[in-house]
C-alpha cells in the first residue's frame, strides 16, 4: 500500500509540475501542505479507506510523515480542486485512447444510492422525482445517481457523465457528447438504441455506436454480429464490477458536492490504478 501512495503522489506532484498548477511543489509556491498530498489523500480515500477521508487523512499523517491539514481546512481544499479532478481524469484518458489501438471502446452506466428508498423523504442531498431511478435488471427502485461511463475495450475508463437517477441510457446519450477519435467504435447494450444518434455519429464525427438491437428492432443484426457485439461489452461489466467494489454502501457526504466529488474520486482512483499498476 505504501508504495502506491507513493507512486499517486509523484504521479500527482508531476501532473501539476507540468501544467503549472499554483498549488504545484515549485520552491516559489510552496504551500506547507501542498495540492498533490491534499489529493493524494482523497485519492486513497476512495481506494483503500471506501471514501473515509479522516482516515486517510490519519494514514498520511501517521505512516507517511506528512504535514495534515485539519479536517475543515482539508475540505474546504478539497472543494476547491473539484475541477482539477475531472480535468486530472481527462488527462488519464487522453492517455487511455491514445494507448487504445484497437479503437473500440465501451459504454454502460451504473446507479449510485444517495439514501435508501425508505428515507426518500427525508433525504438533505437531493430532494425531487427526477433523481429516482430503476434498476431494470433488479427489479428495484433507487434514489440518486446515474453514472454513464466509457472505457476502452482493455476497461480503461475515458469520460463519465453523472445525470440525476431517472434519466433513461438513451437520454444521457444524446444528452453528452462522445470525445472518441474518429474511426472508433462504441458498443452498448439496448438501452442506447437510437437510429438517428448513430447516423448523426457516423456522418460527423466518424464514430460507429454498435448498439445491441431489441429483439423487436426495425434493423435487426445478423446473428454473428449481435454474437460478436455481446461478446465486446462484456468487459465493460468486468470493468464495473472493479469499480463497485471501491463503493461502500453507503457514500457519507453533507453536501451534494461533496457526495458528487467523492463520486467523481472513486473514478479517479479507478482510473489512476488503471495507469499505474497495470502500466508498471
């Protein structure tokens, strides 16, 4: 575990050094607890402590040997690096596509509880209709989010995009925009079919969204091909399994931002593990 936090951090301390960022370890501003440790921290948060950040804070301080903020001021911080997060995550994926030689990618989506069904009502998070959704595979009801995320065909995550939990597959998608070189192919399950996406995909973007069809669909796949699609998205499944098992049940947060950050943190160290451990 040591070795991991260590290598997050010089993976962190290099990423700011290189796009200049004013909380980075140059002798000119240099902060006591500088910005790479801060999300090294939450970081490990999400990947060893199931998002408990005061006991990450305490395995820093202790085992580590690091300066630690205060549990406030570590937070208020934290709120502050919000976007560096999602623009550490795009920096990973430029990584991810670039490395993706075969050109095909993965997309599916997961649900993320912000309470259980019973204290709907008294949820502080998020209050509203539009963040119940349903798990079709469970035959269940959830409050919150749903995360659509898609990887590359080795299970390298390379852009998410979170919508309140009764948003369906297909809106997201046409909702986000796919930043996918051209010539890449995308596949899905069902829920993502529409014809007139696919079309506009491939007309001006040249990306292939290969979308299992319906049993009732209007442009049915030969059988080998609806084989051949099921196979690829079977490791997006595999990818999110590895990801669900750094949730805990239950994501403690007061503030809807802060539940979004440690979201958005639990990808992150998904990602960063991606890079670091299956690179070396």
């Amino acid at each position: 575990m040591s070795e991991k936090v260590v290598a997050i951090y010089c993976f962190l301390d290099d990423f700011f050094l290189e796009t200049n960022h004013p909380g980075s370890t140059k002798p000119q501003a240099k902060p006591k607890v500088t910005d790479s440790i801060v999300l090294t921290t939450a970081i490990i948060s999400a990947r060893f402590f199931g998002g408990n950040q005061a006991s990450a804070m305490l395995y820093m301080a202790d085992k580590q040997g690091v300066l630690m903020l205060e549990k406030s001021a570590f937070n208020r911080r934290l709120h502050r690096l919000a976007h560096t997060l999602s623009v550490l995550f795009y920096y990973l994926a430029d990584f991810f596509k670039a490395l993706n030689v075969s050109s095909q990618y993965l997309i599916d989506s997961f649900p993320v509880s912000v309470c259980d069904n019973i204290r709907i009502s008294r949820s502080r998070l998020v209050k509203g209709e539009e963040y119940r959704g349903k798990i079709a595979s469970k035959r269940r009801f959830f409050f919150g989010y749903r995360v659509q995320v898609v990887t590359t065909s080795t299970k390298q995550p390379v852009q998410f995009f979170i919508l309140p939990g009764s948003y369906a597959d297909i809106t997201a998608l046409q909702m986000m925009h796919l930043h996918l070189p051209a010539g890449s192919e995308v596949f899905g399950d069902a829920a993502y079919t529409d014809y007139e996406q696919e079309e506009l995909y491939a007309d001006c973007e040249q990306i292939s969204l290969q979308i299992q069809r319906k049993s009732n669909s209007h442009r049915a796949d030969p059988i080998w091909i609806a084989a051949y699609k099921k196979m690829r998205r079977q490791a997006i499944e595999q990818a999110f399994s590895q990801v669900k098992l750094r949730f805990p049940q239950k994501i403690h947060a007061v503030t809807e931002a802060g539940f979004l950050i440690k979201l958005v943190l639990f990808l992150l160290a998904y990602a960063l593990e991606s890079n670091l451990y299956h690179t070396t």
